[in-house]
C-alpha cells in the first residue's frame, strides 16, 4: 500500500520542431552538396560524355564478322483489308556465315514462299503499330531459321519496306 500511495508524475522533456528543423536542414545541405560535387566532376561517378566520345573515336572499327550478305527478291504483296495501303514492297538480305551460303542459296525459293505466305497473311493494322517493322523482323527471322536449320540465318535486314 506504501507503494500505491506514493505516486509521482514525471514529467518528460518536451521535445520542440527545432530537433527535426535541424536535422531537416543538415539532410538537404548534404544531398545539394552531393548532388553539386556529381554534376561539376569533383565526385567522379562513371566517364563523362566528353571523355567517352573521344575514347570512342580512337578506337579502330571492329570486324564483327565475316558473314556474307545474300540478298533475296524483293516482294510486293497486295494488302487484303479495308484500310489507306493497298501494297506493301518489301526486299531484305540474309546474313550467313560464308561455310552456310551455297546451302542458303539452294533453299531461296523456299524461304521467299514463306516470307510470301506470312506477309499475305497479315491484318493491314499490324503495320500501323509504332514498332511492327521490329515484330515483324523477328516473326520473319524466326522462320526462315526454322526452314533452314538453327544456326545457318545469322540476321535478317530488312533493305526496303514501302506501304502504299
């Protein structure tokens, strides 16, 4: 009971704003410090653009490979639905590697029949789509490597697409 008695409230400092006005300050200082020492170089974060161009042009050109080139005939196909084009002409090159090129050149009909195929099968919006020349070129390539065997088609690129 003696404990019960004897109570007594302990009032804790109260903690003003000026705490946190402080610390608020000190973050900023700090991060308009950091954010001046990255953009004027003195804390040097990667190459600057300057530094990069110039290290980029001294550098010889690098042969990727000694692929060949074989160029295939170029298409035009007649556009099947209502829409402003009516044909699209199309010619493209298939890069090989030079020990796979008489065996390309062999199957030509045959890879030019499936490009054929899949464009005349193709809706007139698919070519309205910002990034149908990448679709495409992918959907193209992915076929004729199909036909010819994994590893023989290197590329395809795509030399001439005109929709009218």
């Amino acid at each position: 009971m003696a404990n019960a008695d004897i109570t007594e409230e302990v009032e804790l400092p109260k903690k003003g704003k000026s705490g946190f006005i402080i610390v608020l300050l000190i973050a900023l200082m700090t991060g308009g410090a950091g954010f001046y020492g990255a953009i004027s170089g003195l804390i040097p974060i990667g190459e600057s653009s300057d530094s990069k161009a110039e290290s980029e042009s001294e550098l010889p050109l690098k042969v990727l490979a000694d692929n060949v080139f074989i160029e295939l005939d170029p298409l035009v196909v007649n556009i099947r639905s209502s829409s402003k084009y009516q044909l699209l002409k199309f010619s493209s090159q298939l890069e090989v590697k030079p020990e796979h090129a008489p065996d390309i050149e062999n199957i030509k009909p045959r890879l030019i029949d499936v490009m054929n195929t899949y464009l005349n099968a193709l809706e007139a919006e698919r070519f309205e789509d910002p990034i149908a020349l990448i679709k495409l070129r992918s959907q193209l390539l992915r076929r004729l490597q199909m036909i010819s065997g994994n590893g023989r088609i290197e590329d395809l690129l795509i030399m001439e697409f005109i929709l009218q």
